[in-house]
C-alpha cells in the first residue's frame, strides 16, 4: 500500500478519554479525526478535528459519520454493531474491529462462552436470572462476582456475592439477566494489549500487572512482576485470543494468574484499555497510534518496551458531583520521572477516571525498581486532589 500525508479522515464513535489520546498520538501522523459523542465539547473535541454530537445509536450521527471519513472504529463498547455494519456497507467505509467482534464482546455471558467455546481458559461461569438460581450458584462456588451481563464498566455492574441471603438484591442491583463467575484465589491480574494489523499481522506489548479496588483500575506496572513462565503464558494467552477475534487493532485482554500458576482470561475490551496507557510513554509506539495504524492497513509501529513505566490514575475524590479542578498538579510537573494526562471532563464525580499519571525508570526491570516505581506513581498521584483546599 501506498501512504501519503496529510493522511486520511477517521471517524470514532465515543468521544471520551480514549478519543482524545487517540487523536493526540494521530495529529503528527497527519491523520485528521471526527469523533462522535452525546456530551458536547466532549473530552475529545479540543484535540481533534470535529465532533459530531449525537447518541452511539442515532442512525442519523452515525450515517453523517460515515459520511465523512475514509475509515472508522470505536472507542466504547455502546456503539451499536449492527448500525456501524449497516454504515460502513452504505458508504463503502471500512469498519474497525469487526462489528460482529464487537456485538460478542458487549454480553459477557455470550463473550465468555465464545472464548470457552474456542478452547481459551476462562473462570467457571454460569447465566443466572433469578434470585433461586443465584442462591443455587452461590453455595455451589462457595461465592461468586456477579456480572451486568451489558453495559457494566469501572466497577459498575459488578457485584460480589458471598452469601446466599444477598442473592435477591445483588440481582437487583445489576439489573436481571447477569453472569455468575466463581470467586478465584489469585495471585495477581495482568493484562495483556494485543494488536492486529493488516493481513493477520498480530504483536503484543509486554504483559502488564493491573492492581484494583472497588472493582477499578488503580494502578498498572510494566513489565508485570510475574514468573517467565506465567508472562509466557499470558502472551501465549493473548495471542489465541487475538487468532479468535475478528477485525484489526488494538484489544485490551484482562486475564487472572491464579495462584498455581494458571492464566485465565476475565474480560477483553475490542478497543485501546486503561491498562496500556503506559504506552504513551513507556513503549517504543503507544497503543492508540498503534490502534490507528491497524485500523488504516498502516504498517505497525514497534511494541517493545523502552523503559519500565508505572500509571496511576487520577480518580474523583470527592463525595458528590461538582465541577472538575484539579489541586497540586505542580509537583507532578516539577517531577523529572513523570508525565501527567488530564482528561478533559469537566465535571468529578466519586471515582469517576480524570486523569493518570506515568512514571518511567531508568531501565532497570528488576521487581523492587517496578515496586519504588509503584510506590513514587503512588507518592504523585496521592498529592492530587479535587477538594477545595
């Protein structure tokens, strides 16, 4: 294939973080972006070429998408598949991933059992839809992690579940039909970013450790601090996810490295992941110019890790909504080792994701540098607030 510059027009349905990084690490590369989101001035309209303010599901804003641009993919799992399919046929616009990739992946349950189906280690999993049925389930696993089967993200829509007596209101808390998945010992949670390109080409960035609570990502470390033999069954892991997977670019691929050793895969998220922001600054070509690249045929850019990198994000601490300014940033500015990414909400909630911070090492990959790297992300980040002083 032929590149010239400036490059092609990308539509990008959902205009959130994710949109923004991607039309930060695009603009260099001459690629202009459109993006389609509800929220006016979404996070993404200061850094890219246009918004298009519409629901992920109006016919008419993603038509008008379509229209406009020489390619398109998505950054959120509510886009509609079918319409995206629908639009890219119309209007002779490729659509990346596969719209069928992503109408899998949007049911957990149905995601969880294509993976099973394909021979890729999952947890044990079961559809719940009753309140007995939960009950039957929790005794039998001895608990589980129920799951929002749609629509679930930071936590929402997962509900641990331990004693059968809960088993009714945990249901109602995630609205009916749900998965069950047993409660596993782990030993950590890694993730992996996978990449397809153009004629089948798949890479993976160095396996990552993803620390959480309350069911949201705080803190991610590459490389992971794990075994040789877990990392290389993780990328072993990864890439017959990305063999079972339809479509080109970026996959984020949660997994679980059980305490014997075992690697399983949680969830996959069909776009660029929180747990490779580390990217922009710690890999030699970050996930979303990656993503971009595979989306347009481009050739990809290296995936090798160029220093070892530690993100913790910047969650809302605060007790309810209220407008988004954020206190102490000049010590992160000041500090050598760091770099720092504001979203652009304009509004923080409890826990809602602001921002992230990044700090790289000098080289080294022994485990205690990874641990002082942690520990001084932590240190910044924790000097962060949006509290009035």
């Amino acid at each position: 294939m032929s590149i010239t510059l400036p490059g092609p027009t990308l539509g990008v349905v959902g205009g959130g973080q994710l949109g923004r990084m991607m039309g930060e690490a695009v603009a260099r590369l001459g690629v202009e972006v459109v993006v389609l989101d509800p929220t006016p001035d979404c996070p993404a309209a200061p850094v890219v070429s246009d918004q298009i303010v519409g629901d992920f599901d109006d016919p008419d804003a993603v038509h008008e998408l379509a229209r406009r641009v020489d390619a398109l993919t998505f950054e959120i799992e509510l886009a509609d598949p079918e319409l995206l399919a629908e639009a890219s046929a119309e209007h002779d616009v490729p659509v990346q991933p596969d719209p069928a990739t992503l109408e899998t992946i949007q049911d957990k349950l149905v995601q969880k059992e294509a993976l099973a189906d394909a021979g890729i280690p999952v947890p044990e999993f079961v559809a719940v839809a009753t309140a007995e049925g939960l009950e039957r389930v929790v005794e039998e696993f001895g608990g589980v992690m129920l799951k929002a089967r749609e629509g679930g993200y930071d936590g929402r829509g997962n509900v641990p579940v331990e004693d059968p007596a809960d088993a009714a209101a945990a249901l109602d808390e995630v609205g009916g039909n749900a998965m069950a998945e047993e409660f596993l010992d782990f030993e950590r949670e890694i993730a992996v970013m996978g990449l397809k390109g153009a004629d089948g080409e798949t890479r993976t960035y160095p396996v990552t450790e993803t620390i959480h609570r309350e069911e949201i990502l705080r803190e991610s470390i590459a490389p992971a601090r794990a075994d040789d033999a877990v990392v290389a069954e993780a990328e072993s892991v990864a890439r017959d996810v990305l063999e079972f997977l339809d479509g080109r670019g970026v996959y984020g691929i949660e997994l679980f490295e059980t305490r014997e050793g075992e690697v399983l895969v949680n969830e996959i998220a069909p776009r660029p992941h929180n747990s490779g922001h580390w990217t922009i600054e710690g890999a030699r070509t970050s996930q979303f110019e990656n993503h971009v690249r595979a989306v347009l045929g481009w050739p990809l850019g290296p995936t090798d890790l160029v220093a070892p990198a530690v993100t913790a994000n910047v969650l809302g601490d605060v007790d309810e909504t209220g407008s988004a300014t954020l206190r102490g940033v000049e010590e992160v500015l000041a500090a050598p080792d760091a770099d720092l990414h504001w979203y652009g909400k304009e509004d923080v909630r409890p826990l809602r994701k602001m921002g992230h911070l990044t700090v790289t090492g000098d080289g080294g990959e022994a485990a205690a540098d990874r641990g002082a790297l942690l520990s001084r992300a932590r240190e910044l980040r924790d000097g962060l607030t949006f509290r009035d002083a």
